[in-house]
C-alpha cells in the first residue's frame, strides 16, 4: 500500500525573539496558516498536519484546515529540536492508521513559501531521485570568516575576484521547506540524508523571521509577493460603521443631531448578501440613533457601544457558529485592529489608517460611503458562485 506525502509545520507556542511569533499576521493571515495554504496548494502532498503545544496556535490552525498533532511539553521548550517534533508527528500519525511515505517539513517563520517549489521537492522525493530535498536560494556573495589572524575568505579565492557571471553559486538554505523520504529520515533521525537535492527558490522569497526587524519587513513586502485575491472566500461579513458605509463624515444640525451620507450601492450589496443566506453585521464603536437606523433599514444585526470590538465579534462569530477564519471583517481605522486580527479576512477601505492597512489581507478600491461594502458583497457572491459551479457541473 503506497503511504501518504505528508506536510508537518511545527508551530509551538513560545518564542524567545518574536513573542507569539507563529500566530502573528504578514498580509493578513497568521504565520501558521500562511504555511498551511502554501502545504494545501503544493500539488503532491495529500495531508498536512501542525504540531503544536498551543490552544490558540491548534484553533487557528483547524480552522486553516490542518490536522492537529498535540505536542507534548518535553519536546516544546526553546531547546527542543525541529527533528523531536518531527518524529513525534510521525509517531502520532501512525497511532492514527496514517502510513506516511514522504514528509514535508515547513517552517512558519517562512511566510512566502512558494507551493510551486515545495511541490517539484515532493515529487522528487515520491520518484525515488533524492531521499532528501530542501530550499535554498542561489548565493554569488563572496563568504569572510573572522578568526585571530584577521579576516579569512571562505569558499574563493581573496586573490582572484571574477566578475558574478564568471563564476558557479553557491546556495544557501532558507528554512522554508525540507522534504524526506520518512523511512530515511526514522533511519537517520535528520532532515539530510542519503542524497540529498536542492531545490532552488527566488531570492526575493527567501525571508526568514527571527526578529522584530524581519516580521516589518516581511508585511512591507506581503502586498508585492502575495496574489491579490478577487473572491473572498466568507461565511459573514462584519463592518466597521463611520468610514465603511460612510465617508466618515457627518453633518450637525442645531439641535446636535448628526446625519452621514450613505451608498445605495452598498444597500443593495446589503440585500444581496442577505438573500444568499450570508448573516452581515454593523460592529460600532459609538452609540449613535443613525447607525441603529441604518441597521434596522438593511435588515442586519447591529452592535454599538462597543469598546472592544475584538470580544464583541468573537461573541457573536461564537453565537452564530461561525468559526473567525470564516468571517471577513471590513474596517478603517486603530479601533478596528482588534476586529481585523482576529478574523480570516482582515479588509480596510483605502484610505484607511496606515495600522489598519498593516493588517489587512486586503485593501479594497472603493471608499466608504462610495460602494465600499458594494465591492466586499460582490467578491464573497463571486466566492460563492465560483463554490456552487463544480457541484452544478457534477448533478448535471
């Protein structure tokens, strides 16, 4: 019986250089489910699995759709190895009647873990042409070594200095993904052995998040390495009121009643939304007769005065029985955060506040008040329409 290739992200709850680093956002989405998307994309690979010592780490995980191996404490300290959890995964999965045959180990720290390359590292091992595959990116750098003589070069010639096209690459690991034969690698108790391949990936993935300084730079660069998505891919849609519906201003009458300028546009993505059977709630920070007015004319569920808009979503999401990584929250400014970290699909308007925009998985073209909630109600029909189509074609 041929056993399974199967992806295992070890993802343990502490962190001594980023705190909570395997649950913070780049682009939007967790580190952790950032690495099981690109091991559920990676053509091949028919499991993937995260282990892990964390509550919060497992929850998010499961909702990403990963099976979940509980790694006890032993093996979850700072001095554990990746290989410790490794083999306990192994171990774990056997007890469950899962015969693993190739074993793909990718790291969280790595958020732009290209699925094209991970999948041509699975096949190569499925094949018999290397019992071990790794990434790496290719290195024209001329290497130094400090010692107590003084600099020393390493791998060239200090006295001879071709010109990058004159000369081969060497290649350095990026951490981002090792592939094994299973077998092989029980034998050997480490990720290489027997022979061993490459597995070229592009410089410009290579990141590896060990630090504050590195998580920056990896959601600066989120936008430019992630593919934007069209669909977005919900089960509720909540939203933020001021800057959402509106264009965050509001008029004041003499006797200080406030009035806004909404879209008709985005009713209508409102009713839409409804009578696909997709539940929409209006979260507000403020107690405002008009937000309750709007609500009430949308015929949606609505929630003000709320000073922590994250508790207030999680106790609806709980509630209504929809797990957060379902759920796209669309906002615009620093109250907001909360909201926007916690849900699958993180949107900002435009013009939103530059944290905000940090967050996001998206960043929509149309402003609040001008069809912003219009633009958010079309992608999630377009998700849903592109869902219901195969299953058409199947009945048909």
């Amino acid at each position: 019986m041929r056993g399974e290739a199967v992806a295992i992200i070890p993802a343990r709850g502490g962190s001594q250089g980023v705190p909570r680093k395997n649950i913070l956002r780049v682009g939007g989405i967790p580190l952790v489910a950032r690495a099981v998307r690109a091991a559920q994309r990676a053509r091949g690979i028919d499991r993937v699995v995260v282990s892990t010592d964390d509550d919060e780490i497992a929850r998010i995980a499961g909702e990403w759709g990963a099976e979940i191996v509980r790694r006890p404490a032993e093996i979850a300290g700072d001095g554990a190895s990746s290989e410790s959890a490794l083999l306990h995964a192994l171990d774990a999965l056997e007890d469950r009647g899962v015969v693993v045959e190739v074993m793909a180990f990718l790291q969280a720290t790595s958020p732009f873990i290209p699925s094209d390359a991970l999948a041509e590292a699975v096949a190569l091992v499925c094949r018999g042409d290397a019992d071990s595959a790794f990434a790496a990116r290719e290195s024209y750098e001329f290497s130094w070594a400090a010692t107590d003589g003084g600099a020393e070069a390493v791998a060239h010639d200090a006295a001879h200095r071709p010109r990058r096209q004159d000369r081969d690459p060497l290649f350095v690991e990026t951490g981002a993904f090792y592939v094994m034969n299973a077998r092989g690698f029980r034998a050997a108790a480490h990720r290489f052995f027997g022979r061993t391949v490459i597995v070229t990936v592009p410089e410009h993935l290579a990141i590896e998040i060990d630090s504050p300084v590195e998580l920056a730079a990896a959601r600066a660069l989120a936008a430019l390495h992630d593919d934007p998505a069209d669909a977005i891919d919900v089960d509720a849609v909540v939203t933020d009121f001021d800057g959402v519906h509106t264009d965050d201003t509001a008029s004041v009458a003499e006797d200080g009643t406030e009035g806004v300028r909404v879209s008709r546009s985005d009713g209508m993505g409102v009713q839409l939304l409804r009578e696909a059977g997709i539940p929409v709630l209006i979260l507000s920070t403020e107690t405002n007769p008009v937000v309750s007015a709007r609500a009430a004319k949308l015929r949606v569920d609505v929630i003000q005065a709320s000073d922590d808009k994250r508790a207030a979503l999680e106790d609806w999401a709980a509630r209504a029985g929809i797990p957060l990584s379902r759920i796209a929250y669309v906002g615009n400014d620093v109250n907001d955060l909360g909201a926007l970290e916690a849900v699958g699909w993180p949107i900002v308007v435009p013009d939103a506040h530059p944290l905000a925009t940090a967050s996001a998985r998206i960043v929509l073209t149309r402003e609040g008040g001008h069809g912003a909630v219009r633009e958010v109600a079309e992608r999630v029909l377009a998700a849903r329409a592109a869902a219901q189509s195969p299953r058409e074609g199947m009945r048909a």
